[in-house]
C-alpha cells in the first residue's frame, strides 16, 4: 500500500508516489555485435566533424545492431538469459512490458511476440510502451503498480535499435546514439523497501526530437527539412535547457518526497545523454565522483532507454550483486518526459551485460 | 562579466586575453556546441538558463553579455 487514503480528496499531491513491495531481483543487457569505434562514422562525416562532437558528447564506441536484427531480438536474448539465471520458468511471469520506440512492426505490440518466443503463458498480459530516454523509469513504475495490482512477477524489456532511426550525415545524432536491449525481473516481496517515484511530462516540447514520419500524420508539405524526415531530428539546444530546467528540481523533490538528503543516496543513475551534459548535472545535485555519478556512455553511447539497466548490468554490478545500495535513477528525453525513482536496490541475482 | 570572457575563451579554444566585448562569435565556430556549452556556462555562473535561439541570434560577446539578467536589470 502507500499511504492510508481514506478519500481521494485526501490524496498527497499528485506527481510523487510510494510503493511497497516491489523488489528488483535481476538485470541483463543485450549488445549486439563488436564495439564500433568513432573511427568508422569519421569515415562519412570527417575525424574534425566527428572530433568536435565526440570532445562534447564523450562517445568513444557504441554497439550497432545487423540489419535483421531488432530491439525485440536484443530483449529476447537478454530476458532468455535473466529468466535462467533467477531460475524463473516461463510459466510464473505474470505480466511482460515492452518499452521502445523501435518495435518491430506497427502491429501488433512487439510485446505480444515476445510473450509467444518467450513461451509465456497465456494468463500473461503484455503489451508496450513508447517512450524512450525515460521510458525505464515509466516500466519500473508500471511494473511495480502491477505488482501492487496482484501480479507476482514481472519482466519489463526497455531497448532500442536508434542506429535505425538517425540520419548518418547528422554528426549531432550519427556519433551519440547507440543500440541495447534489456531484460529486468521485478517480483513481489513483503519485505522489500519502499520506491518512489516522480514522473512528468511536458508535451509543447513534443518537436524537440521527433522522428517527422512514418506514423499515420501526414508530413506538413511547408515544412522544410535538412533531414530525411523519416529519421531522427533533434534539437540539441533545446532539449539541453529542458533537461537543466527539470531535472535538478525532479532530483529535489523526490529526495524531499523520501524526507532525506542527497548525501544519503549511494550513486545517482542519470540516463546517458552525453557526457557534457551529465558532468553539468552531476554539479548541480552534487554528485561529481564516478561512484556516485557512473558515466558509461563512453562505451555504449546513448540508448535511450536501455541506458539505466546498462548502468545497473554493467557499472552497479560489483555492488549490487554483492550488498544493496540506496540509488536515484534519473530518465528525461523525447517525449517530453522525465521520471526519477529511488529506492534500496539489490541485492541482485544477477546483472550482466551479454553479447547478442 | 570576465567569468563569462574566460568560459568562451575556454569553449572557443583560444586565449583568454583574446576574448573582448567586440569578439565577432562566427570566427569561432558558433554553432549548436558553442551554444549549449554556453547556455551551460552562464547557468553555472549565474544560474539563469539562456533561450538557445536568442543566443544563436547573438554576434558579438556583448550580445550575450546583454542577456544577462544584471544586464537586463540595469
């Protein structure tokens, strides 16, 4: 339960929420194929183009899936994976949440497929999401509501194949977007310590990244594009002040939600935007060391909402598997949305990241 | 002010006693970097966030200067 609401009218403002037993108990990310150096895009774009970029986004590799294979086939490898290693038989997940943006047809949910070669059964629901550099955040919460609605174990999938999405001759998108799939098992647990969440949305921001077709609106004949307008457009600047704008204060309000103080949080987990920008917040909410603010965007570039379970599989690992840690993870992007949990993770049954 | 002259000194990769009011920003590369590193600069400095697009409309150093919250009080 969260707290005691004997009305609605009684209700704390809305925006933050608490929830209880709701335990994390696994994550595996899928990368598919080998590391792709900067070298290779300064093969289109030029090693001073790509140069500029990379002094201010910090990627040095990324993964790129093949042609054939999708956000789904990256889920599938990883969910495939965690439901091994927690000994979870396909048969005892009650509810599947796909989030992503490259799903892989316009219907039906890619969900559904994935609930049919997971083998899952047929009292499972499943369905998906669309959001992106959030959307972790939103499946946690889903998750967990779920959890507190009667289900007993759930896996949420949160990946992308961007390399699909951004115009190789945009250096601003070409060299910072990656591609990863994830798999995470949330379970119900009495005992597990109390999440809480924050979560927005500001949808006038709604053209700051906008793939302009490719849905069902047809494409404004007066708009002049410099891209192809079925791939990625962003704005860079504005997208920037957005995220300064709210996520210091998201950060605020939910460490004052919890009544607690920033120190208290072990590592803040702050979705992989480019390194510019995560070295700029880590100073404004006080986070600055590498074990309180993990950067890896280095390695995997940013993939949207696959880059908090690669924090957690890959830079938490050692910690979470081995003892619990108080942490903030931090989602905002496209949308525009924004969502902040903290909680007491771990320990896990396993975080890793796999090859796919 | 010479807080700001020394971050675009930094952001344009040239020396600090070279950047003045005159400072003509397209001789430096003034393009969607120059200005999200800049809306980040003023915003440690000051803790205002600048509107990316006034910024862009910017020509010389002063030009940013006068977005400034002092300057727009004075």
């Amino acid at each position: 339960m969260t707290t005691a609401t004997p009305a609605a009218g009684d209700r704390p403002r809305r925006g933050g929420y608490a929830l209880s037993g709701v335990a994390l108990r696994g994550v595996v990310c899928a990368v598919p194929g080998a590391p792709v150096p900067n070298a290779v895009i300064a093969e289109t774009l030029g090693d001073q183009a790509v140069a500029d970029v990379v002094k201010m986004i910090g990627v040095e590799t990324r993964h790129w899936s093949a042609p054939d294979q999708t956000t789904a086939d990256l889920c599938h490898t990883a969910a495939q994976r965690l439901l091994e290693r927690l000994d979870w038989t396909p048969d005892s997940v009650d509810a599947l949440i796909f989030v992503t943006q490259t799903p892989d047809h316009p219907l039906p949910a890619s969900a559904c497929i994935l609930h049919g070669r997971l083998g899952l059964a047929t009292d499972c629901q499943a369905f998906d999401v669309n959001l992106g550099c959030s959307g972790y955040v939103y499946g946690l919460w889903l998750a967990a509501s779920l959890i507190q609605s009667g289900c007993r174990r759930v896996l949420l999938l949160a990946g992308e194949t961007m390399s699909r999405l951004v115009d190789p001759s945009d250096r601003g998108t070409a060299v910072l977007f990656g591609d990863a799939g994830s798999a995470s098992a949330i379970e119900h647990d009495p005992d597990a310590p109390l999440m809480r969440f924050r979560l927005g949305s500001d949808g006038s921001g709604a053209n700051a990244l906008m793939v302009p077709q490719g849905g069902f609106r047809p494409v404004d004949p007066d708009r002049a594009f410099t891209l192809d307008p079925s791939r990625l457009h962003m704005d860079g600047g504005e997208v920037f002040t957005f995220t300064l704008r709210e996520i210091p204060k998201l950060v605020a309000d939910t460490l004052a939600d919890a009544g607690v103080a920033g120190e208290t949080v072990d590592a803040y987990l702050l979705h992989q935007a480019n390194r510019f920008m995560l070295r700029h917040i880590g100073k404004k909410i006080g986070a600055t060391e590498p074990e309180r603010l993990p950067v890896n965007i280095d390695r995997y570039g940013n993939t949207s909402s696959a880059t908090l379970p690669l924090l957690l599989a890959d830079d938490m690992a050692q910690r979470l598997t081995s003892g619990s840690e108080t942490l903030m993870l931090v989602g905002f992007g496209v949308g525009l949305s924004w969502g902040a949990v903290l909680a007491k993770f771990g320990p896990l049954a396993c975080a890793e990241v796999i090859s796919a | 002010m010479q807080n700001l002259y020394a971050g675009l000194a930094e952001i344009f990769e040239i020396d600090a006693s070279d950047v003045t009011a005159d400072t003509v920003l397209a001789e430096h590369n003034w393009d969607s970097l120059a200005i999200v590193s800049t809306i980040a600069l003023v915003d440690e400095i000051c803790g205002e966030l600048l509107d990316g697009a006034a910024l862009a409309q910017c020509v010389t150093a002063a030009d940013i200067v006068a977005l400034l919250p002092q300057a727009k009080a004075a």
